[in-house]
C-alpha cells in the first residue's frame, strides 16, 4: 500500500515546493476522494486527480478554494 501513498506524498511536496519558489505563502487545503483514502492509508488504488473541497483560512475557518479572479 506504501507505493501509492509514496507518489501522493510526492506530488504534495512538489506543489508545497512550488508555492516556495512562487512565494505563494502558506495553504491549508481540505482533501476528499481516493486521495485522501490513499494518504490515511485505508485503500490503494490508483488516481489522477486531488479532489480539493475547500482552503482553510488564517481564522481555520472553511473557505472556498475556487482560485481569485482579479479584475485588471
């Protein structure tokens, strides 16, 4: 079951490396789906997306995690 997980912890700290370089600052994301059940170890099957249900934000309230759009 480690395999799965090993590459879910892979792409999460890439992304965490990215938002680094991009001075992003920091995120809490809220995770759902066969990404979340590969993590907390409870099945192993393969998935090719992260179903992001919602950010926490600094008052760790839920919010929505739908990117800003600017209006320039």
């Amino acid at each position: 079951m480690d395999y799965e997980y090993k590459k879910i912890e892979t792409a999460i700290n890439l992304l965490d490396g990215r938002l680094k370089m991009n001075n992003s600052g920091h995120y809490s994301l809220v995770v759902c789906g066969g990404t979340a059940l590969n993590a907390m170890h409870l099945v192993q099957r393969t998935t090719k997306d992260v179903d992001i249900v919602a950010m926490i934000n600094a008052n760790d309230q839920l919010a929505d995690p739908a990117p800003c759009q600017k209006n320039y």
